[in-house]
C-alpha cells in the first residue's frame, strides 16, 4: 500500500462528548495527548457514557492551555473549567471494572452538565494517565497505561473500510441511514489508502515515525447507531455489521492501538503496515465489561 497515509486525527477531550478534528497530535504512551482525560461520573462515582446518554454527542470540548476545558451545550454560552489545582478533593471512579484516581472538577460545570442531561454527574479529571490504569493484560506488555478511554490508548479507522461498509447499508433493510460519516466510530486516527477490511490482519504499524502495536479489533456497541450531530439513533450499523463483520461475539469496525513510540503524527503522514498476523474468526476474548 504505497499511497497509503493518514487522512484525519480526533480527539475526544471530555470522554463521551462530541469529538474534534485536530491537524496533528503528540502520541503520548498512554493515547493522544490531551485525549480523555475528562470525564463525567454518575452519583455512584460510575462513568457515564453516550451508551445510556446519547445526549452527550451535543456536548462540546475543547483543550485550553494547562489541562482546563472550554464546554458548550445547545441553547447555553460557552464556559471554562480550569484544571484542577493542588489541594483539589479527589476520589475514587470507577470506568469498567477499573478502580481510577480522579480530582474533582469545577462544581458549577458539574451542576450545568447535570441540567443538560437530566441526570446527577460531577465532572472529574485524570491526573496521572502514566500510573493510574493499565491497559488489559491479555493485549498489553506490562506496566503500559491508558487514560479514560474504554481500554486502549487509539483506535484506528480505514475509509475504505468505511466505504465498504456504506456499500453494505446501501444494501441492506435501512438503506435510509446510510452512508454513516466516520464519526459515527469515534476514531483516533484515520487512514485511507489500505484496502477494505485490511487492517483485520495488522500486528504492528507506523504512523510517520511512530510505531504501535495493534491490540486487538475493536468490538462496536450502541454508541455507533448514535447520530452525533443531533444525538438521535438508528439501527446501523450494528444490524450491517451483524451480518458481515462477526468475530465470535463482537461485531467489528477498527483496530485498537497502543503506542510503542512517541512523537508527532500530521494529517498526510504516511501510514506503513510493518507485521502482519492470520485473522481467525471466533477467537476473540470478549470485550472487557
């Protein structure tokens, strides 16, 4: 794949919000640089996501300088949430079945993001991406962290595999809903050039000059039927995908990353296939719940 290249970077500032288009990143070892070290906590001090909140694609964030936040709900002016400072109150969260160390974040930004969903939550901070969460052992060297993203540091997407996959829509019982935007998969990184469904079979990659290792496929859940512009869902892709990208369990779209390297990837660095693997259907573990 000569021409291969990657053709778009996102960043997801506050877990669950809407993303945001970036020209080029610093890959940290534990995800994109400023990527998800934000999140919104329920009463029981348990991440909240677009799964039961799909209202949260209407949430606006933005990096500032020093760690903070610029948000913005429809229907509201935008604010500011400053990181939090030395002597902030912290507490223990819980993301999936891990157990992480958070500060607290601003409590007026926390009442404003309850009254736009509906729901109790308090906006809390990841201090220390580097010590606070590993990445599941099953795919990962030991001691290698991610922050509050679901499991892994990036996910990668292909157009081509998109446009694939739009193919299959237009095939299939809700035509209407198709094509999807990649948004709809909340990449990482996105590269073209590759061929549909090859990233099934990639080991190792090189982004420009910094290198990952591919963890595992990415197993896709309700948040992809979620339109993230209006927040409203349908039944694609997951009924699409159902029909042809089965492994096991999980219905597949994407790649997980970690990074072996740092640096900095731009929008039309090359992208290059350095190992690959065989893809065996139906040996997938489950995804981590």
């Amino acid at each position: 794949m000569p021409n291969a290249e990657l053709t778009s970077i996102h960043l997801y500032p506050l877990k669950g919000a809407r993303g945001l288009a970036l020209p080029e990143a610093a890959v940290e070892p534990w995800g994109l640089a400023g990527d998800r070290r934000w999140m919104l906590v329920d009463a029981e001090d348990r991440f909240i996501t677009q799964r039961s909140f799909p209202t949260l694609a209407l949430v606006s964030a933005t990096p500032l300088p020093g760690g903070g936040l610029a948000l913005a709900v429809p229907g509201q002016d935008p604010w500011t949430v400053p990181a939090p400072g030395p002597g902030a109150p912290s507490a223990t969260v819980e993301i999936w079945k891990d157990k992480v160390s958070a500060v607290s974040g601003d409590a007026t930004a926390s009442a404003r993001l309850s009254a736009f969903l509906g729901v109790a939550v308090r906006l809390v901070h990841l201090a220390d991406p580097a010590r606070d969460r590993l990445v599941d052992q099953r795919f990962a060297d030991p001691g290698e962290t991610v922050s509050l993203a679901d499991g892994y540091p990036l996910l990668v997407t292909t157009t081509d595999s998109l446009d694939a996959l739009n193919a299959l829509i237009a095939e299939g019982d809700h035509a209407a809903e198709g094509p999807l935007p990649m948004e709809r998969f909340r990449p990482s990184v996105v590269v073209s050039g590759t061929g549909a469904w090859d990233e099934d079979g990639w080991a190792r990659v090189a982004v420009g000059e910094v290198t990952f290792k591919v963890a595992k496929m990415c197993g896709r859940c309700v948040v992809t039927t979620t339109d993230q512009r209006t927040a409203e869902r349908g039944k694609e892709p997951l009924r699409t995908l159902s029909r042809h990208r089965r492994f096991g369990s999980q219905l597949v779209f994407g790649q997980n990353l970690i990074p072996e390297s740092t640096g900095t990837v731009r929008a039309g660095d090359p992208f290059t296939v350095l190992a690959r693997r065989p893809v065996e259907e139906g040996t997938l573990p489950p995804e981590r719940v």
